[in-house]
C-alpha cells in the first residue's frame, strides 16, 4: 500500500527580504519545521524570486547535491573551482560540493526577475572531488513526457549527481494521462507542480504544491489543465 504526504504550496516557509522572496518547501534558514525536515535524501526544496542584479555572494558548501533549475531569467554563476557561467531558463545546472566548494550566484540581468528553482540532495558518497555541470534540456521531448534531466549515470540523460536519484520534468495537455514507474526499489517521488493543475495517485494538486509518494513502484499522472509543468524527483527513502 502506497503511502503519501502533501504539501500544498500555502504550508511552504516563506521569507520575503525585497530583493528575495523565498519559499522552503523543507526546513531552510529561519524556516524550522521538524516535520518537514527531509523526504529521503531530498533535503531542501527552494522556489526563490530574485530581483535584477540581486543575488547570494560568494559562500560555501560541502558533502551535498546542489541541483539549480531556472524557470525564468539566468543566473550568473561563479565558484571555487574556476567556473564562471550563465544559467538560461531552459537550462540545468549542478554541483556536487564534496570535500567543499564556494560559489556566488546572482540574478544576469539587471531589468528583470529570475526565478528559479535549487535542490539539495544529500550524496551516497561523502568527501569527492567537488565537481561542476551544465546542461541544456530538450523542451521539445518534454511535451507529454517526463523526459530524464538527471540521472546517477553521466552516461545517461541529464546531469549526473553522487546519489541514486532520478529526476524528470514534462509539460502536458489538458487530459493527457501516463504512468510513472520508479526506477529503484526502495525509492520514492517527490512531485513539484511548477505550473497548472494535475491528478497523481488520486491527488489534485495545483501550482507549486508538493507530494511525496513512496512504498510503490508506479504512479499514476494526469494532467488537468493545458499549462501542467511538472517536476518529479525519484530518489531514496533512506538516509545513507
């Protein structure tokens, strides 16, 4: 018997600091809530508007999965590792922070907001070489379908991150249906609603709402409306 938890998107952790307003779907900052500490390996879950030219200075990291997703503007990225880069809408981006990495990351474009979306996983490897990627997406292959952005395997599609994790982000039409299979046992799906209305597992959920679903090896999916975007994150139940 699957079991679930929902979060819609009104019970998130929000912080509004003028040019951040931040919303913690897990416990972030001065967002503390013991119930929403992680699901499985995922750790944090941050859907942050930032104002142009506005942006987090240089800070750092160490022994996580730093997944970053922009759904709207760019990001200008710079770390310790010697990148300098620009991240598109359209675009996905990840850092495995290992023996410990620092990075700044600021709005691109002075005239307009970015909102994006960062990840965190926790790695089933601890103390690697800190490592840097980014890719492009293939948005056509996401219509009516979950297409692979993120994977454990750099030999497979997407970005490849130090965990048992699967990651996958589709844009569907109104009425169309499909089931998701999980790829490990053992794993579970964080599904993030970025846009419109869907159904999963017999649960309505509308933009920016999260459920997580674990203990089966399918879900259920159907979109509701014409502008459904959805995110879903496969990935382990137990904490290495």
């Amino acid at each position: 018997m699957s079991q679930f938890i929902l979060h819609k998107e009104n019970t998130r952790g929000h912080a509004n600091h003028g040019w951040l307003n931040a919303h913690h779907s897990f416990s972030f900052a001065n967002y503390y809530n013991p119930e929403r500490m992680h699901f499985g390996v995922l750790r944090v879950l941050n859907d942050d508007l930032i104002d142009g030219g506005m942006g987090f200075g240089t800070h750092p990291h160490d022994n996580m999965e730093i997944i970053t997703i922009p759904l709207a503007g760019a990001i200008a990225h710079k770390d310790s590792m010697g990148n300098s880069a620009v991240i598109k809408s359209g675009e996905i981006q990840v850092m495995s922070a290992g023996t410990g990495v620092s990075h700044s990351e600021y709005n691109a474009l002075a005239d307009e907001q970015l909102n994006l979306l960062q990840i965190w996983l926790f790695p089933n490897k601890k103390n690697v070489t800190p490592r840097y990627d980014q890719q492009t997406l293939d948005v056509e292959a996401m219509h009516n379908n979950f297409q692979q952005i993120l994977s454990p395997s750099a030999d497979d599609a997407g970005v490849w991150i130090q965990q048992d994790a699967w990651f996958s982000l589709g844009k569907f039409d109104e009425g169309f249906e499909t089931e998701y299979k999980i790829k490990k046992a053992g794993n579970g799906v964080y599904a993030f609603v970025i846009s419109g209305e869907v159904t999963i597992d017999g649960q309505t959920l509308s933009k920016r709402d999260g459920l997580g679903i674990w203990d089966t090896d399918s879900i259920s999916f159907k979109a509701n409306t014409a502008d459904a975007q959805v995110l879903l994150m496969d990935l382990p139940m137990e904490l290495n």
